[in-house]
C-alpha cells in the first residue's frame, strides 16, 4: 500500500544567527522565553565561533544551525529541518 501526507500548514522560520530574537514570530519568542528554544556559541575546529540553535523536541534536545528551520507542528511541538529537506516539503502559503 502507498500514503500520501495530508496537506498541513506548519508555522516555521529560518534560523540565522544574525537574527535578533525579538524578530522571531511570536510562537518562536515564546518557546524561548521558556528555555524550549536556545541559542549556544560553539567553536569550529578552527578556531572560529558560530552559533547554533537547540531546540527540546518530541525526541529531545536538537541541534540546528544557520539556514535550518524551526517548525512548529499542528499540536505545538517544535523541531528542526535541514532547508534542502525542508524546500522539497514545504510551500509557502499566502
């Protein structure tokens, strides 16, 4: 047998490191507010700095980095997606 996904509208953005919270969408800044989301400075290998983006899913704590999405689900759970995956499974609705 064979299944296709129901069509469902999902709230999500970007993540970008130079982004200030206080322009994430409002689901967004909430979740922060509430240590759901969270930013953290890492190091590269070579020396560099960069940020990334965790966020406590269903499945646990989930490491983001520039250019990811956050999403939030239909029941309000929120998580992560690579932006290839995310541009194959997702549309904008205006």
């Amino acid at each position: 047998m064979r299944y296709r996904k129901k069509p469902v509208e999902i709230d999500a953005f970007q993540f970008k490191s130079s982004m200030p919270v206080d322009q994430w969408p409002d689901w967004a800044r909430d979740a922060w507010g509430r240590g759901v989301i969270r930013r953290r400075h890492k190091r590269a290998n070579n020396g560099e700095l960069y940020e990334e983006v965790m966020v406590q899913s269903l499945e646990g704590a989930v490491i983001g980095t520039d250019g990811d999405w956050i999403i939030k689900g239909i029941k309000g759970e929120l998580y992560i997606c690579d932006d290839d995956i995310f541009k194959m499974t997702y549309e904008r609705v205006e």
